[in-house]
C-alpha cells in the first residue's frame, strides 16, 4: 500500500514538472539574437538596395571557399541617388559547405553581411543549399527585423546630397553677405568729438 502511494507521487510529480522537452520539428525553440546561423545579406533601406558592394573581399576570406559574388556598375549612383559607385550583381552562397566561422562578416568593411539567426536548411539534395542573392537578402531582410539590427556607420552622402548641401551653403553665404551691418552709435559720437562738431 505504502509503496503504491509512493509510486504515484512520482508519477504526479513528474506529471506537474514544468516542460523541458520540445517536439522538435514541430516546435522550435527561439534562439538569443546572439546566435550565429547562416549569413545573410543586409538591405539598406535608406537608399533601397543591398549594402553589399561586390568588393570580394569575403570571398578571398572564406576558409572553405564556398562564396562567390559580382559586381556592377550602380545605376542609382549615376542617377545620383547613391553614394555606392558599384553594386553587388549575383551572389552565391554554399550553405552546405559554411562553417559558420563569421570571418565574412569580419571582414566586410561595409555592413553587408550578417551572421542571421537562420539554422534549419536541411535538404535532401546535395546542392539544395547553393543559395543566391534574392534568398541571401531575404534572409537579411528577416534577421534585419528580428534582432532590430542598425548599421554602424551612416551612409556616405550621395551625389545628389553632396550637391544640395553645396548649394545651400553657398545660398546661406550669399544671404550673410547681403545683410548690411548696422552702423555702431559710439562711432558717430567719436568721431563728432575728433572733428570738433557740435553732435547736437
Ligand atoms: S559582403 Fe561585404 S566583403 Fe563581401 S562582397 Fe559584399 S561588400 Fe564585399
Ligand atoms: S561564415 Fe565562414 S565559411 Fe561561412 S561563408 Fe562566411 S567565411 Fe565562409
């Protein structure tokens, strides 16, 4: 008898015991923003393209060579809306092959990319993890979100800034210049004094 309730008092209490076990896949646990998953491009939104320049630098970086990127000339920079004078045209990332090193984002000196919180790409095929520069922004735009992320420079004027911020100095000049300096009273009465003059 004894025995039976001490045995059903474990079981209720492992019955009440808070949950420490998730059913993973169907329930994910959140990650810290901390975490580093797979690296994904980052979006400037203020001048609506992707902050990545093409420079390769990341690519001479890699350990286990599983980048590759392109770059071309930037439109928006001819238009003047722009300080990026080239702009990334294709880029390929082998998540297969990525260790998860971070050197990428190391050594990027434009805040382009990012260790995003993504981890769960297993696929079936071998090359199903080859992903391109549509998905790596969409990666960096969903990270970007998630963890709230700023850039930690702001961006060069572009062409079109530089020349308004020209012109209105130069209209803030102009405006200085025209004022005329109203007369000091002191010197008028010097100079009735010097002369001798009856101010009155
Ligand atoms: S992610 Fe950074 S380092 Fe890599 S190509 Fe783009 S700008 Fe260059
Ligand atoms: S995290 Fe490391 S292995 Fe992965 S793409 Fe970047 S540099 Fe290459």
């Amino acid at each position: 008898m004894l025995s039976g309730l001490r045995g059903l008092g474990v079981t209720l209490r492992g019955a009440l015991r808070p949950k420490v076990t998730f059913e993973y896949p169907k329930e994910h646990l959140p990650v810290d923003n901390r975490f580093m998953g797979f690296p994904a491009l980052t979006w400037d939104v203020a001048r609506d393209e992707p902050y990545c320049t093409g420079c390769m630098v990341c690519v001479r970086y890699c350990p286990t060579q599983c980048m590759s990127a392109k770059m071309q000339d930037n439109e928006k920079f001819s238009e003047g809306v722009s300080h990026r004078k080239k702009i990334i045209e294709s880029f390929e990332i082998n998540l297969g092959r990525c260790i998860l090193c971070g050197i990428c984002v190391d050594v990027c000196n434009f805040d382009a990319i990012e260790m995003s919180l993504e981890h769960e790409r297993s696929e079936r095929l071998r090359n199903a993890n080859r992903v391109d520069l549509p998905t790596l922004l969409d990666m960096g735009r969903v990270y970007q979100v998630e963890v709230g992320w700023k850039q930690s420079k702001p961006n060069a004027a572009s062409p079109n800034e530089r020349a308004a911020a020209k012109a209105a100095g130069e209209e803030a000049k102009a405006f200085e210049e025209s004022v005329v300096e109203p007369s000091d009273p002191d010197d008028s009465v010097n100079t009735a004094e010097e002369t001798g003059e009856d101010a009155a």
